[in-house]
C-alpha cells in the first residue's frame, strides 16, 4: 500500500505565475541568474539565492513572498494534477506527500540509485533552513487503466493555473479539492506495493534524514516535516531516455584492444550514426561512427550501461569509479546526433558510447529484485519546475 496523500499546497497566483516560477536552477548560467534578478522581482530565484545577494535568509524571503500576496497557501489538502506539454511530448500525474518519518512507509518509496551521504547532509540542513520542499521529486508508477481514466477526467476542466516558461514548455495545474475525487486518487495509490524515484534520489534521503532528526525532537508521526512532497506520474505519463557516456582520454590502440576484448561477444563496425537499440550501441570514436552488435541479448537483469562498465570502462579504460573518475563525463536526454557531437567535441573529449534507453518493463524488473543501477543510467522527463506547487513544512 502506497501513502499517497493531499496537502497544504503553496502556489503563486494563476495571474503572476508565469514570473515566479522558474526552472531547474541548474539551467540557469551566472549571467541568466543576475538578469532575472535584475528584471523580475517576483522570480523564485530571490528565494533560492537570498543569502547571496540580499540581508535575509532563503527562509525569511520565502515568508516575505506569502506575505505580499505573491505566494498563497491553500485553506485545505489538496491533490494537484499537473501537466507539462514540451517537445518530448506531454506528461501528466499526481502531486501530493508521501510519509518518510517511518521506516515502513519510507520503504514504499523504492530507489534505484545510491546516494551520497555528504550530499544528503548539505540538503538536509537546506531542508533544515528553509522548511520547504519547492519542487516535487519525480516519482513513477506502473500505469493502469483507472489511473489513465482518472487523469484524462480530472484534466476536462480548464486549468487553475497555465503557464509556459520560454525554452521549458508550458506549465498547468488542476487543483483537486472535492473530497469524492481526492478519494479516487487515493485509490489509484492504495493497491500499489509501491512507486519508484524517478528523479531526486538525494531530495527524498535528505528528507528521511531530516524526518528523523525532527520527529526526535517533537515525537509528533504527524507533523509536515515528516511527509516529503512528489510528484507521481504513471508509466505512460513519463518517459526514460539514454545516459550517454563519454571518455576524455582513450589510449592510442584503444580501438584494437577493444577488438580483442569484444570479438567473442560483439561485432563492430563502421556505420553511419542509428538509434540504438538493446543489442545494438553506437560509439563515436576519431571523428567515425562504429556500430556495436551484442550477439546475445543481455539479460533483463543487466543494463547496457552495466555492461559496458564491467566489459569496456574498467578493463580497457581503467574507468572504475563513475561517479569521481574525471575521465568520463554523461550527456543525457533526447539529443539529435549533431547534438551529441557538438557535446562531445565542446567539452573535449575523444570517445562516446551512445546507449540505448532503459524500458519502464527493465527498470520495474531491477528495482523490484533489489537492485541498483549504476550512476546515470536514466534520464527520465518530464523535469519539474521551481516554486509551481510547494510544499510548507513550517
């Protein structure tokens, strides 16, 4: 049984929506992060950066914002329903808490990736400070027809807010209060076993850490600082794509010692650029494309990134530590093959294996047994938003 349940959500106006909200603060340039500040005093980037740029912390900025009217809190719990429409196609699913205090119920919420522990312990004190979860983790789910049904229902009317952010597509929230339809969501997450991080490994860690320190100084299993706030959205709502990598220095016989290490296992030759697919990769390699053939179709339980990092990165390019090793870099999402030359040679780097996606039918397969995947393996859509549907946990 998955604890899906509504909340007190912090929203800007529908009226003034489209300049607060912005996106994930990791697109924004130093350059794009001072001219929005300049420009747009509504922006949520005068939260995230108050500390460096204003005499009030990232907590007291967000008070001053619901005190102006610029942000508003909800009189009641509310589920949300929020859609993205970009040019990967449109995403549709649910928003609310889920409970991480309890061992039990944080364990509904099934992880495919390892964490950091220095990372958890810096956004944890963030979470600490400022008391708010500004975006939802990405969460997914096996869909289901009455999953499909209820989305396409609840999303007739027209939305309570709409908004599209320039270069990150349009933006809409239907905000869901009638207690009849809440119930219906609920019984959309009761049957579940589960749902799956999609995106934000490290929120949902930082937020159990946090849960713990708080409820060791209250005892209240009850409190907000117990929930963390996700966004929910089915299978067929979401989209996984490729995690290509790339490696800065290769030996001078590299392309031979690949040979002699794969050709009991693989085929390789030129070829022009092709998506690839389960049992065939691509690799880009002094300025030629070569075409990988898996002879045997690898195993449900192993991922061509797995593969390749036990067959290719650590034997032949001493790779063995993907998340340190300064010889390998990742370059993920929906990129034309222009898009991933220009990657490849703007940041310098001599080699890249382009890999296929991880289907949802794998990646429920793994995590189901207990597994974890190696580090960048997917890269799934859609991204959130900041400051769109917030959760308060003061």
């Amino acid at each position: 049984m998955a604890d899906f349940l509504p909340f007190l959500a912090v929203s800007p106006g529908p009226t003034i929506a489209d300049r607060v909200i912005t996106k994930p603060f990791d697109r924004y340039s130093d350059h794009d992060k001072a001219e929005e500040l300049k420009g747009n005093p509504f922006s949520f980037l005068h939260i995230i950066l108050a500390q460096s740029h204003a005499n009030e912390s990232r907590r007291q900025a967000f008070d001053r914002f619901l005190e102006n009217g610029i942000l508003t809190k909800s009189s009641s719990p509310v589920y949300a329903v929020y859609r993205q429409i970009q040019e990967q196609g449109c995403f549709t699913g649910f928003v609310g808490v889920m409970p991480v205090g309890s061992e039990a119920k944080y364990n509904q919420i099934k992880r495919h990736e390892a964490t950091l522990v220095r990372k958890e312990a810096l956004l944890a004190e963030y979470l600490d400070e400022t008391n708010l979860n500004a975006e939802p983790a990405l969460l997914t789910f096996d869909s289901t027809a009455e999953s499909q049904t209820l989305l396409e229902q609840l999303t007739q009317a027209p939305p309570d807010i709409h908004v599209e952010l320039p270069g990150f597509g349009k933006h809409q929230v239907w905000w869901i209060q009638e207690p009849s339809q809440q119930q219906r969501i609920k019984l959309i997450f009761d049957p579940l076993p589960g749902v799956y991080i999609a995106d934000g490994h490290h929120r949902i860690s930082s937020s159990r850490r946090l849960a713990i320190q708080r409820f060791q100084q209250h005892q209240n299993p009850d409190a907000a600082d117990q929930f963390v706030l996700v966004a929910c959205f089915p299978s067929t709502e979401a989209r996984i794509f490729p995690y290509h990598r790339m490696v800065k220095s290769a030996p001078t016989d590299f392309l031979s010692r690949l040979k002699d290490q794969l050709s009991a296992t693989v085929k390789i030759e030129h070829g022009d650029y092709q998506e690839p697919t389960h049992n065939r990769w691509m690799m880009h390699y002094a300025g030629q494309w070569y075409r990988f053939y898996i002879d045997a179709p690898l195993p449900q339980h192993v991922l061509p990134a797995e593969w390749l990092n036990e067959h290719v990165l650590s034997p032949i390019l001493n790779i063995h530590d993907l998340t340190s090793d300064k010889n390998i870099g990742f370059v993920g999402g929906c990129l034309s093959v222009e898009q991933l030359i220009h990657t490849l040679q703007s940041a310098k780097y001599e080699l890249l294996f382009a890999l296929p996606p991880v289907e949802f039918k794998q990646f429920f397969f793994i995590v189901n047994q207990g597994g974890l995947m190696p580090p960048k393996s997917t890269w799934f859509e859609p991204k959130l938003p900041s400051a769109l549907t917030m959760y308060d946990m003061a």
